[in-house]
C-alpha cells in the first residue's frame, strides 16, 4: 500500500486537497445560506486557512511539480493547514468553557475591519467572543468546528504524503506512476 501512495505525483496529491477545499467551502456556503448559519469571526479565519491552503495546491494541479516543487507545495499546504487546525482547535476551546467562562460578545469582524488595524483585529479574533463560544450545529455528536478540524487533519496529511512522496520520487528511478 505504501508503495502505491508514493507513486501518486505531485499533481494527484495536489488535486485530493484542493477537491477537499473546494467541498469544505462548499459545506460552508451551503450553511451560511441554506441553512442560515451565520458564520463567526473565528469561522471566517477558518474560511480563510482553507482558501489560503486551496490557493497553495491549485498550482500544484498544472504545474505538476518535480523534485523539490512537490516538497515546496506540501510544506507551504503543512502550513495553511497548520493554521486552520489551530483556528479550529482554538473554536473548540471556546466551546468548551462553561456558559459563564465564556468571553462576551463583541463588535463584528465588518466593524472591527473598518476602525481596527489588521494586527489588532487578528488579536480580538484568536481571544474569541461570545458568539464564537455558541454552539449553533451539530452533526454525529460532533460541532461545526470539530469536522471543520478534521477537514484540516486531513488536508494536512495529503500535504505530508505530498512532501514524503516528492521525496521519494527524488530517491528512486523513475516508475510508473499513478495519476
């Protein structure tokens, strides 16, 4: 099995993660206007980590990278994804306080983009509010968050197969591959 993992290239590893972004924004949208779930601050960064991980895989897709391209294009995915998965872990922190430990409810991310620096606006996310504590769905006993962090895991892991197979790729003669 493993054998058959390292002969995926560069470009299947690519286009797994960035059908995962597309589907996990997908979920998202179909949420926020569907099923009217607002999103949060912190679910909005969280937006932002699979945009910005979906943007390091897309080139992967055409660009089809050799040697030291895959291992670039998986760290910089280890990265994003690494972001999303402590927004995420940072959202579940929030849900998990008690009711009265929870952080009040403070201005909108719009208001706080219009009056705030970005730094500062970042710093009032990551300490969270009140309505990043609500917990508004859930699915299988598990919270948005928590399937939003294992979107995360995952992307990391075809980021981590993508760097180990690159790797190996470079250490062997070249085979057939898959995709």
């Amino acid at each position: 099995m493993i054998k058959n993992v390292n002969k995926v290239v560069a470009r299947g590893w690519c286009l797994l993660g960035a059908l995962l972004c597309i589907a996990m924004m997908a979920v998202a949208l179909l949420l926020q206007y569907v099923g009217e779930l607002d999103p949060c601050p912190l679910c909005i960064f969280q937006r932002v980590a699979v945009i910005a991980t979906f943007v390091v895989l897309l080139p992967g897709i055409f660009h089809n990278p050799k040697r030291w391209g895959g291992v670039i294009y998986g760290l910089l995915g280890l990265l994003t994804s690494g972001a999303g998965i402590a927004l995420a872990a940072r959202h579940l922190y929030l849900q998990s306080l008690p009711p009265g430990a929870a952080p009040s409810c403070g201005p909108g991310l719009d208001y706080m983009l219009e009056v705030m620096p970005l730094q500062s606006v970042v710093q009032e996310v990551l300490h969270g509010s009140g309505e990043c504590a609500e917990i508004h769905g859930v699915w299988l006993g598990i919270t948005l968050p928590g399937w939003t962090m294992m979107g995360f895991v995952v992307l990391a892991l075809i980021s981590l197969l993508l760097v180990t197979s690159s790797i190996s790729r470079m250490r062997r003669k070249p085979s057939k591959r898959l995709l």
